[in-house]
C-alpha cells in the first residue's frame, strides 16, 4: 500500500500545545514539507519567539535557538552570517515581531539578510491571554483595548508586508492566510519561494500569514475562519508587496 | 613579533582576532569606539566580519546567534550600553554559550559622563542579567593585560561554556603601551558538539533554549550551571600580590587604580609602612580565600575605586569583617592620585 500522506520528516512526532482551530498547526507543517521538499533539513537552523510558538523548537527536526522577545532576527543574523551556507529561518508573532522587535526587522530588512521571515499575525498577543498587538485592527476587542482599538488612544495597526516592501534589502514580500484550502495552498507556495530566495542569496525574504485564534477571539474554530476572511483581509489585503526574486 | 605600541582597545581588538575570533558584533558608544573602528578595519583583511548593529539589543543578540551555532565571538560597549545587553547576556547564560563580552566602564548612572569609572562592578560581578547567574569576569590592569586577558577570555569561554566580561575602564582602553602578542598561551578547547549549526543528517538536532517551565527542570539546570562555576571558582582565580607578604596594612584594588596604588605603597614603603596590594584580576569569582589568608597577618585594609564603594563589599565578606577594611574612591571620571592613597595610608597609620 503506498503512503499517500505522512508527517513531512522536517517535523517531529510530538503534540502540538495549540488550541483548537489555531493554525500555527498549519504552518508548522507547511515549513516542514518545504524542508523536505528543498532538502534543507540538515543545514536549517531555525530560530523560535517568545509568543505563542515558543515551543516550535520542539516541532521542527533542524536545529533549533530560542531567541529572547523580538529579537529572533537578530539571533538569526548572528548565525547566518558565520554560516552562509546554512538555512535559517524564524518564526516570529506580531507582537513578537512588529512590536518588541521592530527595530531588529526593519535592519534585518535593511541589511539584506539573506534570511526567511515566518511572521504570524492573529492579530493580537495570544500566549499571554488575548492583549493588543501592534495588529490589532481598529475597533477590535482585546483584553487591554477592552472598548475597541481607538486609533486616538491606542494608535494604528502597523501593516508589515507594506512597511518592509520599502526596505531595499527585502527581496520577497508576500501576504497570504491560512483560512481556506486555497489560501493553504498558497502560503505554501509562497514559503518555499521564501526559502529559495534565500538560498539564492537573494536578500530578506518575508512570509506574512493571516493565522486564526478562536481562543482569543472568543470564537468557533469555523467562525476564526470566517473573522480571517470578513475582518482582517480588508485591514490586511493579500498579495505580493515586494519581489526583486526574478523568479 | 616585537613589541608595538597600542592603544588599549585596539590591543583588546588585536588580541581577540589572533585568539580565533573573526565575527565581531557591536554598536558606536564612547570611550571604546576604537574596538569597532578597528575591527571594521582588520577584519575583511582576515576573513572575518566586523558588523554594526542597529543597537546594543541587537548586537548581543547577533552574539547570541553566532556563539550558539559554535562560533567564537565578541561584542564591546561601555556602561549604557552594557546595560542594554544585559537582557541578551541574561539567555546567552541560560543556553551556557561562549562568547566574550567587553565594558569599557564610563561613569554613571544614566548616560553618566565619558571619563574612566569602575562603577559598573556590582553590575558586573553581582547582577548582568536576570536570573540566578554570574558572569565570569576579569579585570586587566595594562594594555599587555588588555592582550593576554582578551585571548584567554576566548578559552576560558569555551572551556567552561560561559560568557566571559571583560571589566575595563577609559582610561585603560585609551591610554597607549607597549605590547607583545606572543606572549599569549592557548588552551586545549572541547568540541562545540552542542551548537546549532546544521545536523546534515548526521546527529540529532540541537535546541539552544533557557525555557524550562517545568521547575524541577529548571532548578536542574541552574544546579548543573553551579557546578561548572564551582569549578570555575576553584581552577581560574586569579590576582596579583605586591608587598603583602608583612604587610600590616593591604590596599585592594583592580584596573587603573591598582596602578595608582602600587605607586602609593612603594612610596609608604619608602617612609618605612608596611603596605602591601592586593589585586584581583579575575573579580568573578573573587580572590576572597588569597584575602582570608592575608587577614590573618594584617590589621587593616583599604579598597581603592572609581566609585563609591562597591568591591569593598566583596572585601568585607572574604575576610568576614575580621578586619576593619576602609576606603578611597573617586567617582564620575575623576582619578584619586597617588599623594591622595598615599595619605590615606598614612592616615590609617599601619605599623612601621
């Protein structure tokens, strides 16, 4: 009988800790079967958040570095820059990431590193509890925008793909999600271009995914699906914000 | 090679690229600039990399990167700064990762002044980073010391998998001496089988993480990093005596002070006091047993800081407040003179 679907090798046989409906799952595999696809396990060196995927240091088959808040492109600069010939990626949450940790993307950015962002964006910090991210959109519920995000108390969302595609280091910027079979289909498209940039030395390359988090969001897992569609694709459009590939 | 004459961060720059270290990681801030200036300098020439971070958060952090997939590294910065990375020292000692890390103290606190100050030394010796951890840390005197300590800091890292602090001062980093760089030893290091650099099928993978939410796990880790500092304590400290041997009365003192010291107890001498000096190179783990001995023959002690009075503490442990243990210091870039200790000796009166 031949195996028609199997956990990619990229990926280890543990438990996830996610919650129902979150799809972190989702893009955990993702990475894993462009591991396996590219053939790069062995020379990955991946480096975890502080956030909600903090433990995806256990879920990976490569090397692996726990960074501290925000400052996982950094950590990743440190490695890819005394191993060129590794593939090292992060995998960082917005709060993580566009928050904490603005500064170390937008140079990493600037730089060039040739280095593969997986960015998360649920839209608010979901390890601590449910609070503003930096994504969180206007009007929306948090635990510490109890009323709504009012951009005249709490600001504005900062939209990534948009803000890095003004970096002249970044070589692939790409906005996609996770919510529908199609949108899975082209997260994965648009991770293994992430990667093969950067093995192409081609600069940063950054992969924005619109993500779920019923948990938080105070909604079904089907319903999270739905929120990603109606709520956050008009605030976050999808598409290609920047690409020097040639691909 | 002969002897060439060098300012003090450039010897610590030198020495660091002759002991292996070709990725550098760093951040403009004065009174150690020169380190950064001279690494972007040599480093092409050598096949390294000398890399300007956006800020001192990142430049730890890129050392965080590096020293985890196995490389040597170093990173400089002077007391604000030092500050800003204790975050990123905090994990690189959670992980047990190599690296060297070097103050060039100015005076504070807050953005402080840019004259020498030993102020940083409790933050150094007591506190850089979060959590229960020590740094190890040594404490040149001179620029041939700037030298040798910075290639041994690099072993010592490795050997023991620890960040090493190297604690210098302005006036050290600027001040210019002749220095010889062959006099330097090298030690036997172990395989870095834990790093993170690409398994290429041919291991497990390696995790690099200070994340145990399991307490037990967590306690067992932290015991683990005690035992390596217990060996550290045992194998590694270091200080040098000057005239203790009858001493009556003992000057302790590190960096640029000692030298200002040695010069005042040569002089008490002179006038016929029995001083001596006491000074600690390595102020983490500290000479605390070399001073206990010396308690048992002198009747006093002075501290001699750029500061308020912050190694006088470890001073009044080792000797267990046996003995009366007094203090001069000087503080926001300021330097006591050698008329200053030496009157200080005299007024402390010590047995002739």
């Amino acid at each position: 009988m031949s195996v028609v679907f199997k956990k990619p090798n990229a990926m280890s046989d543990v438990p996830m800790h996610y919650c129902p409906g979150c799809t972190h799952g989702i893009v955990h595999r993702l990475v894993a079967e462009v591991l396996d696809e590219l053939g790069i396990e062995g020379q990955a060196v991946g480096v975890a958040p502080v956030g909600c995927a903090v433990f995806a240091y256990n879920y990976f088959e490569c090397d692996m570095i726990e960074a501290a808040h925000g400052r996982a492109p950094a950590v990743a600069t440190g490695v890819k820059r005394t191993h060129p010939d590794n593939v090292v990626f992060t995998y960082q949450g917005d709060g993580d990431l566009a928050a904490i940790g603005t500064a170390e993307t937008v140079h990493v950015g600037a730089r060039g590193e040739n280095i593969t962002i997986i960015f998360i964006n649920n839209a608010n910090y979901g390890m601590t509890g449910g609070q503003m991210a930096p994504t969180t959109m206007l009007g929306q519920v948090t635990t510490t925008s109890p009323y709504g995000r009012d951009k005249n108390i709490q600001g504005h969302p900062i939209h990534v793909c948009e803000l890095m595609a003004t970096l002249d280091g970044v070589a692939y910027a790409e906005r996609v999600a996770v919510n529908d079979v199609k949108g899975v289909r082209a997260t994965k498209k648009a991770i293994k271009k992430a990667f093969q940039a950067q093995i192409d030395k081609k600069g940063l390359s950054i992969v924005e995914i619109l993500s779920t988090c019923p948990t938080n969001w105070g909604l079904s897992p089907v319903e999270a699906l739905k929120f990603v569609e109606e709520k956050m694709k008009p605030v976050y459009p999808l598409g290609v914000y920047k690409d020097t590939t040639g691909y | 090679m002969a002897k060439v004459l060098m300012k003090g961060n450039e010897a610590i720059a030198e020495a660091a690229i002759k002991a292996g270290c070709l990725h550098y990681f760093g951040y403009p801030i004065t009174p150690q600039t020169e380190i950064a200036e001279y690494m972007a300098k040599r480093m092409p020439k050598v096949g390294g990399l000398c890399l300007q971070a956006e800020s001192e958060v990142s430049a730890i952090n890129m050392i965080y990167g590096a020293a985890a997939s196995g490389t040597r590294c170093m990173t400089s910065s002077s007391s604000p700064g030092i500050s800003l990375k204790s975050e990123g020292i905090s994990y690189i000692v959670g992980c047990d990762l190599p690296c060297v890390i070097l103050n060039v103290q100015r005076g504070g606190p807050g953005l402080g002044g840019i004259q020498p100050s030993q102020a940083d030394y409790y933050q150094a010796t007591k506190a850089l980073g979060h959590g229960d951890m020590h740094l190890f840390v040594l404490a040149p005197a001179s620029v041939q010391e700037m030298a040798e300590l910075t290639c041994e800091a690099f072993d010592i890292a490795d050997m023991y998998r620890v960040p090493v602090l190297i604690l210098a001062d302005g006036a050290l980093g600027q001040m210019m001496e002749p220095v010889d760089f062959d006099t330097i030893k090298k030690r036997d290091i172990p395989e870095k089988d834990w790093a993170a650099c690409g398994h290429g099928g041919k291991r497990k993978k390696n995790i690099l993480t200070s994340l145990f939410l399991n307490p037990e796990e967590l306690e067992n880790s932290v015991l683990a990093r005690y035992e390596k500092y217990k060996k550290i304590d045992e194998n590694e400290v270091r200080c040098e005596q000057f005239m203790t041997e009858d001493a009556d009365i003992v000057v302790v003192a590190y960096g640029i002070t000692s030298r200002i010291c040695k010069s005042a107890v040569t002089a008490a001498r002179a006038k016929g006091i029995k001083v001596g000096m006491l000074r600690p190179i390595t102020l983490s783990p500290f000479p605390a047993k070399e001073l206990k001995a010396l308690s048992e023959t002198a009747s006093k002690f002075l501290t001699v800081e750029l500061n308020m009075g912050q190694m006088i503490t470890d001073v009044k442990l080792a000797i267990e407040c046996s003995r009366p243990v007094e203090f001069l210091g000087r503080t926001g870039g300021s330097m006591m003179t050698v008329e200053d200790v030496l009157a200080k000796i005299e007024e402390m009166g010590g047995n002739k």
